[in-house]
C-alpha cells in the first residue's frame, strides 16, 4: 500500500462508524396499559417519535378570574405585560421516577393545565416504558409553544430543570423561551411559614384554600407504583396516580388566584396576624415600604409570635429612621433591647442615634457597656454561636473605644 493510500485508510478509520437505525417495532400496548387507557378514559397518541398515552379532562373549577398587576408584579417584579394574561398560563406538575434529579431521572407523566373559555383543561401525557420519553416530550414542547408563562409549586427547583436536562438528551427541538416562570412556592412560604408547619400545596388546600383532597395518595408512594406498573402490575395503582396529578394542577390554579386576591389590596383584606407579616415582607423586598408599614403594625396590633413580632418592630424601626423619624425609631429601638439578635442590634442602633444625631457620647458609651453584658449573658447560656458572639463583641469594642476617646 502506498503511503498516500496509507493515510486515506487511516482517516477513515478517524470516521464515525455510520449505523443503519434498526426499525422499532411499535410498542405493543400491554394488557395493564390498555385496561389504563379504559380506566382513565385515555387514548393512544403517536407522532414521529413514538407513542404514549394521553387523558385530557375538562373540569368547572376553578374559574378563570382577571389578575392584578400588581400582585403579579410582586409574585414576579420583572415580568412582562404578558404575565397578566391569563390565556398565556401554562400550569405544569410531573411525577417522576425520583426526587434525586439528574439525567437518570424520569418524568413518566407530564400535566399540563390551562384555562379555556370557562373550563379548566388538564392534559396529561404518560410514557409506558421509557422508549416512549422522545414522544412524550414532543408534545410537550408544543404545549409550551403555546402559552409562554410557566405556573409551578418548587418547579423552578424541581420540575423545570428536570425537563430541560430531559429536553437536551432527547434533542427533539429548541425548547421555547418562556416569557415568565411564576414559581408558587417561594412567595407562599414568605406568607404561610408563620401560619403553618408545612408550606406542601396539599397542606395549603386544606388551611388556606379549604379545599379537600379526599383519598389521595402519599407522594413517596409514586415512583414504586410507575416500577410496579411496568412490571406488569394493576393499572388501578397508576390512576390514583393520575389523579393525584390532578389535583396538584387544580390545586396550583386555586392557589394562584388567592395569591393573587390577597397581594391585590392587602391592605383591604382579612387576614390572620401571620399572613399579614408574610404579605409585608413580600411588600418590603419589592419596595412598596409605606404600604409595608401598615400591614407590619396590622400584624403587631394582631399578635405575632415572638421572633416574628422583633422582626416586625425592627423593620419598622429602620423605616422610621431612613424617614428622619428618630423619635418614632428610638421608641422602637427601646423595646427591643435584649440579648437576642434583635436585641443586640437595639443596643447598636440606639448607640449610633446617640453619638451622630442626639450627640450624647456618654450615653451611646452606656448602652454599648450594656450591650456588651448583655452579649456575654447570651454566649455563656449558649443562646448564641462562637463566630456570632465574636462578630458582636468586635464591633461593640470598637464602638466603645472610639467613644471613650470622643468623651476624653
């Protein structure tokens, strides 16, 4: 051979190794899957991927109501005009093969849910062994070509980026970029957390929503009912799977209408003293501070909870002092003094009214002595950590060393 035809066979070595794809027989629909696809009132669709099962229902409730841009602005500062739209509201909820995530993780059924005329549409897509992911997906992916604006509960955690790595390994089409991702979750626990134990949407449904779930099942039970299911088991452990899918969507669009309502005009709403702290530390964070006081002192006046109840006045008192109102922020200050965080930055404000404004070294000098007491208490009783205690007594020192020079 001569070395020009050497090296020809040596580049066609380097060559990918082009195989002829082996045609895949249909999956034959298994007894169990069939008996499912009666079961739930299904069907069987197909496109150029495959086949997977499809159950579409149709149901009166929740109804569609028109939302306010405002709340939707504090549920999600940034958005688009888009966001108020509800036509363009895509709820999304799966049940996976895991809560692990990674590329070894499955979504077996995908829900999709969305508001059409008067009637709340659910759509969900069920993969019967995982050669029928690609399928499954594609229709997934057109959905969400439709309605731009993505409704979860822990999706942006959670089933989003479940989907994504779904999306890539599968390579069917560029996923559509979405034009807002209103996650649920984190808002609710901002309103909910002093209110319940546990912030779960079926925790939500029973507390907040009044709403009553039935039979429904454990969530953790749902991985080894899709294994039983491709196994052979009874269909009947997979459509309480379904269901419960379900009502997670309704459940999401029900909860997304009472955030909404409640962030409208919080000031004109009833609510508990917990519910108002949430609403004003979600006021807060988007800016609306005047708004944010009231509910604070709505809540104070109802009776919060200790630890909320010294958020809730410091809050108040740093409002008081960037609005120049330092005897308002002073009288705040003074009923928070203690060894408690809150406490500590008492007796650190306190001093530096004092020193700049009150010009008073002697007394910011006291209540710094104070504070560093106060500090020592807490460290010995164990009520504060090391590197804490550490950080606090460094800057009362420091405090306390520049005062006494000034009074010098």
């Amino acid at each position: 051979m001569s070395g020009f035809e050497d090296k020809l066979s040596r580049v066609a070595a380097l060559r990918p190794r082009v195989q002829m794809p082996v045609p895949r027989p249909a999956v034959a629909a298994s007894s169990n899957s069939e008996q499912l696809i009666r079961l739930l009132g299904g069907e069987s669709r197909t496109n150029r991927f495959g086949g997977h099962i499809c159950v579409r229902c149709r149901f009166t409730q929740p109804q569609p109501a028109a939302l306010s841009p405002r709340a939707l602005r504090l549920l999600s500062p940034g958005s688009p005009e888009s966001v108020c739209d509800i036509s363009q509201w895509l709820f999304l909820d799966t049940e996976t093969t895991g809560l692990a995530g990674g590329t070894g993780t499955y979504a077996f059924l995908v829900g999709l849910a969305w508001w059409e005329a008067d009637g709340f549409v659910v759509e969900q897509y069920f993969m019967r062994d995982h050669g029928e992911e690609a399928s499954l997906l594609l229709e997934v992916l057109e959905r969400l070509g439709q309605r731009r604006v993505l409704v979860t509960f822990n999706g942006k955690s959670f089933d989003w980026p479940l989907l994504q790595t779904r999306f890539q390994m599968a390579r069917i089409r560029p996923v559509p970029e979405l034009a807002a991702h209103l996650d649920l979750l984190h808002p609710a626990r901002q309103i909910w957390r002093l209110s319940l134990k546990s912030v779960a949407l079926a925790q939500l449904e029973r507390h907040v929503l009044q709403l009553d779930r039935g039979q429904d099942i454990p969530s953790e039970t749902i991985p080894q009912r899709y294994f039983d299911f491709l196994r052979g088991g009874p269909p009947e452990e997979i459509a309480e799977v379904f269901r419960h899918n379900q009502l997670d969507l309704s459940g999401l669009a029900f909860l997304a209408l009472r955030m909404s309502d409640l962030l409208d005009n919080p000031e004109s709403r009833e609510c508990a003293a917990g519910e108002l702290f949430g609403i004003s530390r979600i006021l807060q964070r988007r800016g609306e501070n005047s708004s944010a006081e009231r509910i604070y002192r709505r809540a104070l006046d109802e009776g919060l909870p200790e630890a909320a109840e010294q958020i809730a006045r410091r809050e108040l008192a740093l409002m008081a002092k960037r609005g120049g109102n330092f005897e308002l922020s002073t009288a705040l200050w003074e009923k928070l003094l203690g060894d408690s965080a809150e406490g500590l930055k008492a007796y650190e404000q306190l001093a530096m009214y004092y020193e700049h404004q009150a010009s008073q070294p002697q007394t910011a000098a006291a209540l710094t002595r104070e504070a560093l007491l106060r500090l020592q208490e807490s460290f010995r009783a164990g009520r504060i950590p090391s590197h804490k205690y550490q950080q606090w007594h460094a800057s009362f020192q420091h405090r306390l060393s520049r005062l006494s020079t000034k009074i010098r």
